[in-house]
C-alpha cells in the first residue's frame, strides 16, 4: 500500500489511532482512526498557493473553484456535491499563499464513494469552457464580496506592505480583470483588495454555498 513514514508522536491524551504513508506516486498520507466519530473524512493540500500566481493573479483561486466543476470519470458539475449532500457530507476548499486545501465529511459508510469522486480532481479535471467562464465571474463576484469585508481590507493593506517585487504584494483572490489578462487590468487601472483563505478572516464560500 505504501512506504509507512514511522511512528506519528501523539498526546497521552489522544487515543485515535495514526498511520504516516508514502504512496507509490510519492504523496504523503496521514490516516487517523477514531470509532467514535460519526463522519469520515479526508482533506487532500496541495503545495501550490497564490504565491505561485505568476503572471495571472487569482489563478490558483481559479484553479481551486474549477476542481470541483467535473472529472473525466464524473463528468456531471455536480456529481461531487450531490453525491456528499445525499450521504450526509460536507465538503469546501481555500487557497492560502503557499497551498490549497481540499475538504469534505461524508457519513462513514459512503467515504469511498465520495473518495474515489475527490480524487479525481487531482487525477483529470475537466476544466470546461462554459465552467472557466462562469467560474472567472464566480472569482469576481467574490472580490466584489470582499471589498466591503474590514478582515480582507486589511489583509491586502498587509500585502501592500511588503517590499516591492515581492510576491506577497500582489493580489490573491483574483477578479475578471487579473484573469482575462494584465493588458486589460493594466489599462482600466488599479488593483482590487481581497484574499482568499479561510483561517484569518471571511474564508472562502464554495461547497453548499455555492449558486
Ligand atoms: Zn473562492
């Protein structure tokens, strides 16, 4: 099944049970065993964030809302969602600057179902054009949403702060401007305010919130 990693140190107090793997395909993987929860779950992190945003700021936010938009083996936008809210899940996702986290909850008896359907975002996305467009609005809509939100302001007041060239100064959360094309941002002037990531304020709203 994998290379196991070793003993995971753990609390006197904790008594769920840890297994530390390596796949085949090089991924890290911590299982964690408890009988006494009444959900499974899994969360995949990617070492991408939007530090790694390069010319086309948002795109890793981008990235992180089109994942959810139809596989190759699931086709259907909503297969994801659907199959968790019918099985008691819960699923969301944040783009923070050096990873995204992908997580869902699903009643026990249905996590390898609702495994099998989150792996494959990692495995063969579909990235459609009527997705891609509707999702870049999506983007927009919520930097909009951000505008108004003293934690986001603040945090791209932050960012502003940093010295210039750096990758911290630029703009996280991505708009139909940053999206379409520099050219374009560039002329209608200005930078937006927003960020994505869910641990130091607002967070972000896909999953059951999603239109
Ligand atoms: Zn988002």
């Amino acid at each position: 099944m994998g290379k196991d990693l070793g003993r995971i140190e753990q609390s006197p107090a904790d008594d769920r049970t840890y297994r530390a793997l390596e796949l085949e395909n090089g991924l890290q993987v911590l299982l964690i065993h408890d009988p006494t929860t009444d959900k499974a779950s899994a969360a995949m992190s990617v070492g991408v964030g939007s530090l790694h945003d390069g010319d086309v700021e948002g795109l890793a936010h981008f990235c992180e809302h089109m994942l959810f938009l139809g596989t190759e083996k699931y086709p259907d936008e909503q297969a994801y969602s659907k199959y968790l809210n019918q099985n008691g899940g819960h699923s969301n996702a944040y783009t923070d600057m050096d990873h995204t986290c992908y997580f869902f909850s699903v009643l026990p008896g249905f996590l390898e179902g609702a495994l099998d359907r989150f792996a494959q975002f990692f495995i063969s996305p579909l990235f459609t054009d009527s997705a891609t467009a509707r999702e870049m609005q999506a983007v927009d809509s919520e930097n909009n949403k951000n505008l108004q939100n003293d934690a986001w302001r603040l945090h791209q007041i932050h960012c502003a702060s940093a010295k210039p060239g750096h990758p911290l100064g630029r703009f996280r959360c991505g708009s139909l401007k940053t999206l379409l094309g520099r050219s374009l941002a560039r002329r209608e002037g200005g930078r937006g305010g927003g960020r994505e990531g869910g641990r130091e304020g607002g967070g972000e709203e896909r999953g059951r919130k999603r239109p």
